[in-house]
C-alpha cells in the first residue's frame, strides 16, 4: 500500500515537472501543449493501472 502510494507521488511530481518545462520552453516542445497533456494523462492512467494491479502483492 505504501509503496504504491510513493511510486504514484513520485509519478506524478516527476510527470508534473516535465510538462512544466515542455510548456515553458516551446523549442523542446516536440509536441503541441494539448497533445502533451493528453499524451501525459494516458501515461498516467496506465502506471496507476500498473501500480494498482502490482500493488497487491506489497499487501
């Protein structure tokens, strides 16, 4: 459950971040700022998918 938990947050900091900077600076934006958020929630669902089913064996 915690480790869940940590893996989620740090996700999500790490993921946060990242669009940050890629909305920031249009240079290294290889992707149009719609795109990326879209792009950035679909990896989010799947690592909390991949964090909830591996979870339960921390429980």
């Amino acid at each position: 459950m915690l480790h869940r938990i940590w893996y989620l947050l740090h996700f999500s900091y790490i993921s946060s971040f990242l669009y940050l900077c890629y909305c920031l600076d249009p240079s290294t934006s290889f992707y149009h700022p719609s795109e990326l958020s879209i792009m950035f929630q679909i990896l989010l669902l799947v690592f909390c998918a991949v964090a909830y089913s591996s979870g339960h064996s921390y429980i």
